[in-house]
C-alpha cells in the first residue's frame, strides 16, 4: 500500500515545505481556525446565501 504522505521526490517535499502546502486535503482542519474567522466564515456564507434567495424571490414577484 502506498504511503499518502509521502513526497513524490526531494524537489517536491522542499517546494512544500517552502510553501507551506498542505500536501492532501486531509490536513486542513478547520476546527483548528480561531473563533472570529470561523463565525466571520459562516456570517458570509449566510449572508450570500439569503442575499441569493431574496434577489431570486423578488424577480419571481415582478
């Protein structure tokens, strides 16, 4: 079984390290942000969202 983790090679261990790339998906926690960027995150992903469904709603009323 193949290691996940693992580098492709060298170069590409050193960009991810100078980066500061995650390497796969799995190692961003978001749990791990602290409180005013998450509820700053939830704020905006409802605004936008409500903001959305009212624009949809009063084209449907014109």
């Amino acid at each position: 079984m193949k290691d996940e983790n693992k580098p492709f090679n060298d170069a590409i261990e050193h960009f991810n390290e100078i980066e500061g790339n995650a390497g796969n998906p799995s190692n961003a926690k978001i749990n791990k942000l602290p409180k005013p960027l998450k509820y700053f995150g939830c704020f905006m992903i409802g605004f936008i969202s409500l903001s959305i469904l009212l624009m949809i709603i009063l084209n449907l009323l014109n």
